[in-house]
C-alpha cells in the first residue's frame, strides 16, 4: 500500500531591497515579518506541519522560516542547502529527492522562478494550478500530495495554495 507524502512548496516572505546589501544577504520587510507566522498556523491548522525542511541559506529564507516555525507545535529539523539559493527544478528534486523514507511530510523553503516552476513541474498545467501559472507570491505555499517515493518523485496534486493576503 503506497503513503500519501505531503511536499510543501514554500517561497520566502517578502524581503527589504532598501538596505543596499547582497542579494543573499536581504532581510525581511516588515509585510514579511508580519506574514511569515500566518503560513505556520495554516500549515498547523491543516495539519501538515513538515517533518523535516530544506530550506535555501539566503537571509530572507532562514528568516521565513524561523517565523513560520515559531508558529508550529514543535519545530522540525532544518537543512540549509546552498543548491536551494537560486536552484531551478532539477535541483529542487534533488533536494526532495535526498528526503528519508520515513518522512511523510517535506518542507522545501526557496525562491522564485524555482518554486512555482517545481510546483508546476509536479502537479502540470490544468486548471487546479492556475493560481500557481498567474503568481507564485511572496510567502505564498504549495501543498502537494503525492504516492511516489521520495527518491523517485516524479509527479504530485496540488491539494491547496496558501497566499498571506488571503489569511
């Protein structure tokens, strides 16, 4: 009998470009900080707090994901993965790829174009994903549920979108 896993698909919150600094090294915005938490009670509401998280090394995403974590009923295990600043869909599922086989629930923590590119790249191009195809948000999450091992993941449903603003 196969397992559903559950992948989420999450961009960083919204980042302050006014400080001058590296790419890598932007901070949150205010919106950012202000919208972060609201992924991890959804994420706890829904009840699919991730089991483990690949999360990108860039500022803006470690801080995301402190946010959202801090809202969880127990933080779950990080791995700051520098192929995930930048990655494109190949690496992406490398990432999720590498998951555990007793992980039923993956966190992936990036950066546009990637993030919505993988979600798409899973769950394909039909009406259930147009949200996804219009704007992969700041902040915003994927959810998808798939039947394939980690290590062979290959396709996935997108079961819902969370975007801050609806929340």
């Amino acid at each position: 009998m196969d397992e559903t896993r559950w992948l989420i698909v999450l961009r960083h919150a919204k980042s302050d470009w006014s400080a001058g600094l590296p790419d890598h090294e932007r901070p949150l915005a205010p919106r950012g900080i202000r919208d972060a938490p609201k992924l991890g009670r959804w994420l706890t509401g829904e009840g699919h707090v991730p089991e483990l998280v690949v999360c990108s090394t860039a500022r803006r995403t470690r801080e995301t994901w402190q946010r959202v974590s801090d809202e969880l009923p127990a933080p779950p295990p990080v791995e700051y993965d520098d192929d995930l600043y930048g990655a494109d869909v190949p690496e992406l599922l490398n990432a999720a790829r590498r998951t555990p086989s007793d992980v039923t629930t993956l966190a992936l923590v990036g950066h546009e174009p990637g993030v919505s590119d993988v979600t798409l790249h899973l769950a394909g191009f039909g009406d259930d994903t147009r949200q996804v195809q219009t704007k992969f948000p700041t902040g915003a999450a994927a959810l998808l549920a798939t039947a394939d091992p980690w290590d062979d993941l290959r396709t996935a449903r997108l079961v819902a979108f969370f975007r801050p603003r609806d929340f």
